[in-house]
C-alpha cells in the first residue's frame, strides 16, 4: 500500500575541529591540539519545493545504498582497537559500518541509526581507533524525515586529501614502518617494543607548530615534523602495526589542547606521552643549573599510571578509560632508576652504569617527595652528586622535576 508524505530532506555537516587558541601545535605551557567531532548548528536545509512535496512509496524512503555488517565480522575484530570493545552491539555495528564507508570513501550510505548523537559518539570511537585514516577531515549526515519523525540517516566523509595524495602519502608512510621496523626486538615483552618505538618515533620527529598535517601521522611519517596528535596517532599506529593495544586520548594539560595515548603493554594499561617524551620540550618545566646538551629522550611520561598522568593531564573522556593502576612497566622501574629511599649503594650503581654503557647522562626517579627532598638535598644542596662522577672538580648540568619527582644529570 503507497501513501502521500511530506520527505523533509537535511544534511549536517561535522569537521574535525581544532581549538586553536594562540598556536596551532601543542607545548606544556602554551600550545594547543585536540580532535574533536564538532558538534555544529550549521544546519542546510532544502529549499526545494519538489523535495519536500516529493510524493514517497513507503517502501522506498530512502534512495541509498546501505553498508553490510554482519556477525562474524562483529566477532571478528581484532582487540588491538580499543574503543570499539567499550560500545555496546549496536554501536559496534555502526562502528564498522563507518569504518568501511570512511575505509573506502563512499558516499550517502544509509547506517543502522537515526540518532544523530550516537552517530557522533561513534565516529569519535572509529577516529580515535583508527590512525590510517589520516584523510578525514569529518563527516556529513543527511537526515531523512517524514513530517517530525527520523526515518532514516545517510553518512558521508569528507576528506582532505585527493585519492592521488591517499595513495602517495600511504606509499612512504609503509617505507617508514618498514624501516623502523628492520631492528624491531624480536621478543614476547611488549615493554621492549613499545619502549623502541617510542625511541625510535621521538628519534626520528622534530616538533614544529607549522608543520604540514600535524593533526595526523603524515605529518610523522612523511614530513617528520609534528605536534601532539601527530605524535600520539603515529605511536599509537606503529604499535597497531606491532600487534598491540593502542588508542588516542585527547584532553587537555595546563587547561589547553592536548593528545597523548593510552596503551597495554603486558597485560596492564599505562599512559605513554610521546610528545613530552622529547627531553629539549619537557626540560622547560624543570630548574636548570647550567644548561647543557639535553638527552634525546625523556621517559617521565613513558608507561605511567592513571594518577601519575593526571597530576598534569586531563583526559576529555571523549572514549571511555580504565583506571590504570600498575607500575610494574613503567620506565624507571623496569630499568632499576627508582629510589624508594635515599640509597647510596643504588645512586652509585645507577651512575657507574650510565659511566659504562658512555650514556652521557643520568635520569631517575623517587617514590615520592619526601625521598625527592632528601636527594635533592643530598646531592645538590650538599653537592654529594660529585662522589658519583669521574670527572671530579667539572660543572654539572642537571634539571630536577618535582611533580614527577625526576632528576636528570648530564655527565
């Protein structure tokens, strides 16, 4: 049976915006990057008299093709996308349903909701999972009425890149991951891994506001200049690559824009910064004596708690997060550089090892702060930090962090 109906007809854009403030990068102090799917009033309606008067078989409200998940491929998804597995069915479905229609650009796909915030809900989950998509730029929505009712929503991504430019960045984004991955460990401890390519991604990135793309990982892996979501999407795609939980957690440090990622190594969740991670960025919070040649890499931010992490971060729970609570990886104490007290016989060890291995510099950390009084104390009040060098009578340059409870020497 067909019968007469009024098909209102609107479409909505969303673009992944970025507050931009002052900047358009991301510092401890100042700079400014978060993702977020807009949540825009810029409404287009039809002006189309033939289009709202448009007489609709019931059958046939919607002229759009319609994307196909299935069971299997729910059941079938690999763990290592962690905002998939915090939805419910279905949301999971409409996940990959704008996955695939984002995966293989198509266009005005009916998807299996007509609520327009579960479909932003959703999309986040999809971008903050998936760091290969590094050519949406956001998405529109065609909403489909009959007289108040929603009947049906079609999606559609919009991109910032040609298929040409797709293709090309993809082409030297696999020649990066290829040679990173040449001298990968080859062993079951995730910490290893995780722990190389951190080193190896702050290694190989130079951190620039003006970067081209800096919101996604071409900006890494192509031009390898970056700000914090670059460097938190391009971490969280090589550890994707190495088969390992990674996702992207955006927030806010200082109460601007900021991207960091929540990953699991070993069976436990910890937070990783990679963009604090470079040593010459962090060093602006510490206090300097003397500022000499920095370390490549600071590791204060490498693997750390849920605790640890919000003394400075706050995360905008855009995706739901786990209390991270488990210590046994994080860097200091995995490589034997934490003082549950002040400890002669360790500080000596610990100096005699950097000495050995020719680091150049020292980095450890106190349990808490009244272990980080007296070493401070200790070692450069009472200048005991001299019984632990070979170069005795020299300046040494150092920084000490009282929030994360770090020092840092350079020999």
């Amino acid at each position: 049976m067909k019968y007469r109906a009024a098909l209102r007809k609107i479409q909505i854009s969303f673009l992944l915006t970025f507050l931009l403030g002052m900047s358009a990068g991301c510092t401890n102090d100042t700079d400014i990057t978060e993702i977020i799917p807009q949540s825009m009033d810029s409404r287009v309606e039809s002006s189309s008299e033939e289009e709202r008067n448009y007489t609709v078989p019931q059958e046939e409200k919607i002229q759009t093709s319609q994307t196909m998940v299935d069971e299997e491929q729910m059941q079938n998804v690999s763990e290592i996308y962690y905002a998939y597995f915090t939805l419910g069915e279905p949301e999971r479905m409409l996940y990959l349903e704008i996955l695939d229609i984002l995966t293989r650009r198509q266009e005005n796909i009916t998807v299996s909701t007509i609520d327009a915030e579960q479909l932003n809900h959703v999309f986040t989950c999809v971008m903050h999972d998936h760091p290969e998509l590094f050519y949406v730029e956001g998405y529109q929505y065609t909403r489909y009425t009959i007289g108040d009712k929603v009947t049906g929503i079609s999606f559609l991504g919009t991109y910032s890149m040609t298929e040409e430019e797709i293709v090309q960045n993809q082409k030297k984004i696999d020649e990066y991951v290829n040679q990173c991955f040449l001298e990968m460990p080859q062993t079951k401890d995730e910490y290893d891994k995780v722990k190389y390519l951190y080193e190896y991604l702050i290694n190989q990135t130079e951190y620039d506001k003006e970067a081209p793309n800096n919101q996604n990982i071409c900006s890494v892996f192509v031009g390898k200049r970056s700000v914090c979501q670059g460097y938190a999407k391009a971490l969280q795609y090589l550890m994707q690559k190495a088969g390992m939980v990674s996702t992207l957690v955006t927030g806010y440090t200082q109460q601007e824009g900021h991207a960091w990622n929540l990953v699991r190594v070993n069976g436990a969740y910890y937070y990783v910064d990679a963009t604090w991670g470079d040593a010459s960025y962090a060093l602006e919070d510490g206090e300097t004596l003397y500022m000499g040649e920095v370390p490549t890499i600071n590791y204060d931010y490498f693997l750390v708690t849920t605790k640890e992490l919000c003394v400075t971060h706050e995360p905008d729970y855009l995706i739901r997060l786990p209390e991270c609570k488990e210590e046994k990886d994080n860097y200091y104490i995995r490589e034997g550089l934490y003082l549950a007290e002040y400890d002669e016989d360790k500080l000596k060890l610990i100096f005699e090892q950097a000495h050995t291995y020719e680091m150049g510099y020292v980095m450890f950390k106190c349990s808490d702060e009244q272990v980080f009084d007296s070493v401070k104390q200790k070692l450069i009040e009472q200048q005991g930090v001299f019984r632990f060098i070979k170069n005795q009578g020299s300046t040494i340059a150092f920084t000490d962090n009282r929030v994360q409870r770090t020092f840092s020497f350079w020999l």
